[in-house]
C-alpha cells in the first residue's frame, strides 16, 4: 500500500469515528425537540380548552367556537372537541355540521355516554328514529339500570307508531323493574291506538281498581266505553265517580253526552237544564257543552231536529245565563227567526260589550229591518271597541246613506279604507263610497271609485254590473257595454240582469230593457231596481205603477224627483 492510500484509508477511518457519535447525538437532540414541541403542544391545547370552556360558561359562543377550533388544529383526535363544537353547530341550527362533528366525537370516545346522548338527540331532530334508539341502546349495554333509558326508548317507539316494539320494551321495564302506574297507563294508551278495545277497557279497568282516588282515569274509562258504544256501562261509571267541585262539570258534560247519542230527548234536557243551573259547572265548560251538543257534531237526527225546543226548554229554566242567550240568538239568526234573536243580542250587548260577534249580528239583522238609526248607533258602538273592523265601516256607511247622509258616509267609507288591508273589504268600501259620490253628483270622483275597485277584482260580477249601470245611467253606454262584455259567465246574475237592461232602456231599446228586465228572478233590494221598474213602466204607459215604484226607490236612501222623472222620459 502506497503512502497516499495509506493516508486516505487513516482520515476515511478518523471521519467516521468522529461522525458516528456526531450522528447520534443529532438525533437524540432532534427527539429531544420533538419532545418539547410536543409538550408545548399539549399544554397550548390545555390552555385553548380552557379559555374555550370559559368563553362557552360566559356565553360567548362565538370566541369559544373560535378557541375550539384552534384546539381541533393542534389536535384532531380530541372528542372532547368535536363534541363541544358539535354542541356550538346545533345551537346555530347547523344541524349536518353538529351531526358530522356528534359521530367523530362518538367514533374517537364510544364509551362516554354523554356523547350517545348527543347523537341521539341530532338523530330525533332529523327524524331517524331508528339511529337514535341504536344510540341509546349502546347507552343501555353500560347502564342496565338506569330505567329512564328504557322509557325513553318505548316512547320513541310510541312516537313512531312503532306500538309492538314499544309494549316489548314496557316489558323488559316490567320484568326488570316490576310494573308501575306509569306502564299501565302507556300499555292502555297503546291498546286505544291499535283499536284494541278489549284489552284497552281490561287496562283502564285495572287502573280504577288499582287507583281509585284518580278520577282522570274513571273518566277516561268513561269516553272508552262510549266510543265502543257502550252506553250503559258509561252511565255507570258517571254514576259512581265522586261528586265534587272539580269533578260535577265533567259528570254532567259526560252524561249529556251519552243521552245525546241515545236519543233520551228528556235526559238530555234535564241533564243540559242541571249543567246550567250548576255553579260549580264552569261557563267555559257551559260553552263546550252547549256548542258539542246543541249546535254541531251531534250523531242523533232526532235530538238534531228537536234541538230548537231543547234550547228554549233551558233558557227557560235558566233565563239569565249569558252563554245561553248568545247560543239561542245565535239559533235564531241560522233558522231567520230575527225577531226573536234580536232582543236576546241586545240582552246579551248589555252584559258583554266587547263581543264583536254580537255587534255583527245586530248590525245585519238591523240592516236587514232597515232600522238605520240603530244601525249607526251600534255600528259606531262597535267601532269604538273594535276601530280596526272594515265591515263595520261599510255597514256604518251604507246606513248613513240611506238617511241621506252622504257626507257622514263618505267620511267613514274614507276612515275604513284607511284602516282595511283586505282586498275584498276594500272593494265593498269603494263600491259604497263610489254610489255616496254618485249621489252628490261627484260623478268624475265617483267612477275612480269604481275604477280602483275594478282593480281590486276586475273579474267580480257586481263590481262590474254596478259600474256598468252607473256608466249607462251617465250616457256611457260605450263604456257599460264594455263593462258587461268583460263579465264572463255573469248572464244568469240578477245584477248583470239589472245593468243590461238599463243599458239596453238607455239606448232606447225599451222592449228589449223589459224582456231583460222581467227576466229577474227577484227584486233586488237596491233603489236601483226600484228606479228602472219606474223607468219601464212609464215609457209603456203605466203610470200608476211608474210612480209606486219611484216612491219605493226613494225608500233607499235617493230623492227621486217624480215629476221631473216624467219630463226628463217624456223627452227621450
């Protein structure tokens, strides 16, 4: 071996005895780091967890959703950080983020039962009942004792209309825990549901037996065996439940009940007549039973047909109960016996003065008798109670103007305009305050009226009959047989009827007026009809007849000339 090889061998050796330890000790350095990177790293997550968890205490969930995610980054394994994250989600209502950062948090931890619980309720949010059971299930393999996850379950499963599985877990409860009240009122609840009426009326019978002082289940019992049709063992049970101040209501209300569906026309009186009498029997529980009975879902065609001399037969006996005469005018008004009603509302007003429904009824029956002094006087009654009622304000109106008063009606037409965001009310209001104008002569005004009511509805019928009257009445007739052509499938109205043939007198077709004319079913109640009547009746020279129905026509409100009618249709 040559000296330079030599030398090159002696240095190759003395670089890898210095090297070697070099290397080792870089190494070990870099674990060393590593170490403290780490433990730095976990005494930072230590620290964002804290601050989180207080920032979440303080309710600053924004700050702590922040904190968190900073914790999520330096450690994404922690399922304590995906479950409060998950928490965070939820209360923002970001239920697919809460989920996803829920089942990570499970996934990493499986057996902390804090966390099942919190799926579970994301599961029940999203309506996957079955996932939601499977978490809870888990929850029970840890907790077999613990009762209220059973319970939780069998509701889950109740909630469902899973009603098998859920009577299998009501036994697993009973055969764990021994039965208990709680499981025999869910197993009857059940039964009710399958239609399973013998073992529904077996289990209520053993919740009596078990529980007498529980009225609630003598009554339950009670509604159960009259849905099965089983009336008298119904009567029975009322019968023998304790009379009290809590229970007579429900004694009497059942018992009405039951004579109602089989036809004990006497009974039921009688047992209506003791409701009514009986203090202890609350009007609200009067109300019910007056409206379940006498007036609606009654399954029995004879008391149904002999519930008017019911109704008298209790205000009768009990003529001072203010449930009764508002049911009884209320009766009244369905069978158009207003005379009757009428003083029973009034009566009724006295008593309760902030029922719109009274205010209603007097202002039409009174509207319909033409009593127009009433009318105002209870109408602007009801508006002070009621200032935002629109009809009030149109019947308010109408009344003013049938006395002439077309200032006052154009004012409060005005006011209810004001005040009326429904398109129809609206309508009805600008149609009322259109013929006011129309009959001070404000006839430009007048038909804007009619042309924003028209835009309310252009298809209604009387909107469109009573602008083309009022048009053909002006000269219009351009204008009234657009009007008429735009009213599709309005032939057979008696409005539509009524403003053709004025158009038709107005072109002087008088015959085809007539024709049009007799072809009313009926009169209509509006000086309008009354007018044409006149109208036709003069230009085929029937005098007498023209002047009655004039004078009838001024009975709505309108002065009509008669004399200067003749010679206006002499000219024409």
């Amino acid at each position: 071996m040559s000296v330079s090889r030599f030398f090159v061998f002696v240095c190759f050796l003395c670089v890898c005895f210095y090297t070697i330890p070099n290397a080792h000790a870089q190494k070990s350095r870099r674990a060393a780091v590593d170490s403290v990177k780490q433990e730095l790293k976990a005494i930072e997550f230590e620290r964002l967890i804290i601050q989180a968890n207080l920032s979440k205490n303080n309710k600053e969930y924004e700050y702590a959703f922040d904190l968190y995610q900073n914790a999520l980054s330096l450690n994404s394994k922690s399922a304590l950080v995906h479950y409060e994250l998950a928490g965070i989600y939820k209360q923002n209502y970001k239920f697919q983020e809460a989920l996803k950062h829920a089942q990570k948090a499970v996934l990493l931890n499986p057996d902390l039962p804090e966390y099942r619980y919190f799926l579970a309720s994301l599961y029940q949010d999203k309506g996957e009942y079955q996932k939601q059971i499977e978490q809870l299930q888990f929850v029970i393999q840890k907790q077999r004792q613990n009762i209220t996850l059973y319970y939780s379950i069998a509701d889950i499963y109740y909630a469902n209309a899973d009603y098998d599985k859920s009577l299998q877990v009501l036994s697993t409860i009973e055969k764990m825990f021994g039965i208990n009240e709680e499981i025999r009122f869910k197993r009857f609840s059940i039964y009710v549901l399958q239609n399973n009426n013998d073992k529904a009326e077996e289990s209520i019978n053993e919740l009596i037996r078990l529980y007498p002082h529980k009225t609630e289940y003598v009554f339950i019992a009670i509604q159960l065996f009259e849905k099965n049709k089983k009336y008298t063992h119904a009567l029975d049970l009322c019968n023998v439940v304790p009379k009290s101040e809590n229970t007579i209501g429900e004694i009497q209300y059942a018992k009405a009940r039951i004579f109602a569906k089989i036809d004990a026309i006497d009974s039921i009186t009688i047992s209506l007549i003791d409701i009514f009498k009986n203090t202890y029997v609350t009007q609200s529980q009067k109300q019910e039973i007056l409206s379940t009975l006498v007036l609606y879902n009654l399954e029995s065609t004879q008391i149904y047909t002999n519930r008017y001399s019911i109704i008298e037969n209790i205000y009768i006996q009990v003529p001072n109960d203010d449930i009764l005469q508002t049911v009884l005018a209320s009766y009244y008004v369905r069978n158009n016996n207003n005379d009757k009603a009428l003083p029973l509302l009034y009566k009724a007003l006295q008593k309760d003065k902030t029922n719109n429904f009274l205010y209603n009824q007097i202002i039409a029956i009174e509207t319909i008798n033409k009593q127009w002094d009433s009318v105002i006087s209870v109408a602007k009654n009801a508006l002070i109670v009621f200032p935002a009622n629109a009809e009030v304000y149109s019947a308010l109106g109408y009344a003013y103007m049938q006395t002439k008063k077309y200032d006052s009606a154009i004012s409060i037409l005005q006011e209810g305009l004001d005040i009326s965001y429904n398109k129809k009310q609206k309508r009805v209001l600008y149609l009322l305050l259109a013929e006011a104008l129309y009959a001070q002569n404000s006839v430009e005004t007048a038909n804007q009226m009619f042309e924003k009511a028209l835009a309310l509805d252009s298809t209604n019928i009387y909107t469109l009959s009573l602008y083309a009257y009022y048009a053909a009445l002006q000269g219009n007739k351009e204008k009234a047989q657009f009007l008429l052509s735009t009213c599709l499938s309005c032939e057979l109205s008696n409005e539509y009827k009524l403003a053709n043939a004025r158009l038709y007198f107005e072109q002087k077709n008088y015959e085809q007026a007539r024709i049009i004319f007799q072809s009313i079913t009926l009169p209509l109640e509006h000086w309008r009809y009354y007018d044409l009547l006149g109208d036709i009746n003069f230009v085929f020279d029937s005098i007498d007849d023209a002047e009655n129905a004039w004078k009838k026509a001024n009975e709505f409100g309108v002065t009509i000339d008669i004399q200067r009618k003749k010679l206006f249709l002499q000219k024409k």
